[in-house]
C-alpha cells in the first residue's frame, strides 16, 4: 500500500500470506507478494540486500473477519519474540551498512514496548507522531 510503484523491479515484496478478496464493504484486499514467507525465517541468504523495509501488522487485537485484519494482518499472542527474530532476520539479510525501515503504528502497542524487545536502536524516527518511520543501519552503534 505505501509503495508508490506497486510494480517496482527493483523491489522484492515478501508477505506470509497471497490473498485476494472483494469485501461487501467495498474494500479490496490484494496481498500479492514475489516471495511467500514468514519474516521469523527468511529464505534469503545473509547480507543479501541493501535495505529492508519492514511492516509488521501492528495490531494484537481485531475481529478475525474485520476489513483491518484481512488488509493488514494481526500479530499472534508470541508478538514480541516474533518482531525481535523479525529484525534479527532483517539485520542478517542485510549487507554491511545497509539501511533498515521500520514502520509502526502504536494504536495498541507503543513504540517503547518494540524498541524493549529488540537489540538495536534507531538512528532517527518521529517522535511526535502515532505512527512511526525508524531509520536503522545494520552495524552502527545498533547491536
Ligand atoms: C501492515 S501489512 C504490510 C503492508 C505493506 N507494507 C504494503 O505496503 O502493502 C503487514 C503484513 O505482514 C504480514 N505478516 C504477518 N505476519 C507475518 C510473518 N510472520 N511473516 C511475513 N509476513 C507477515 C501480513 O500478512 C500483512 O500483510
């Protein structure tokens, strides 16, 4: 969704899940990633990639059928090991120096909590806003 080039070439889209659904709301869920598999796990060989963008669902709680848990996913009750070995796996699937963006919205769970679970911290990011855009670099005062 918050790719401008939903066809970029130069980007590898990977999600657990391939899914399409008209809603009777009206809304259109269209998960469609090049690779399907679980960010606990990557199938990717270490420092593969120059940067990682990484989305997580953020929520822990909605009604299984509701339109945000069908676009965007729901995290299991294991949430906060399963984010940390998510950026373990975004920090081994990068090259040196490589960039990593973290996005989150703390609509249910606050920053904090995220930044508690993980062994790296951010370069920058907004404070101020609910929703969160956290600029890591792998190897930079981080682990
Ligand atoms: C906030 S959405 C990502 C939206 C995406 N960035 C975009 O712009 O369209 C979170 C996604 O994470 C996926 N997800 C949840 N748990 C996952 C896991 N363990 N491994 C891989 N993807 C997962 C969900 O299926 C959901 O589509």
């Amino acid at each position: 969704m918050f790719h401008f080039d939903k066809q970029n070439e130069n980007v590898l889209y990977m999600d657990k899940r391939q899914h399409f659904e008209k809603l009777d709301s009206g809304h259109v869920i269209n998960v469609n990633p090049d690779v399907v598999a679980d960010f606990r796990n990557m199938p990717f060989e270490d420092e593969s990639f120059y940067m990682v963008i990484f989305d997580p669902p953020h929520l822990i709680k909605a009604g299984e059928t509701s339109w945000l848990a069908k676009k965007y996913g729901v995290l299991e009750e294991t949430w906060q090991e399963d984010i940390k070995q998510g950026f373990d796996e975004c920090m081994r699937v990068l090259k040196p120096n490589g960039t990593l963006i973290f996005k989150w919205n703390e609509e249910q769970v606050k920053l904090n909590e995220i930044l508690r679970s993980i062994d790296y911290q951010p370069i920058i990011g907004n404070k101020r806003s609910k929703t969160h855009w956290l600029v890591f670099m792998k190897g930079v005062a981080n682990e």
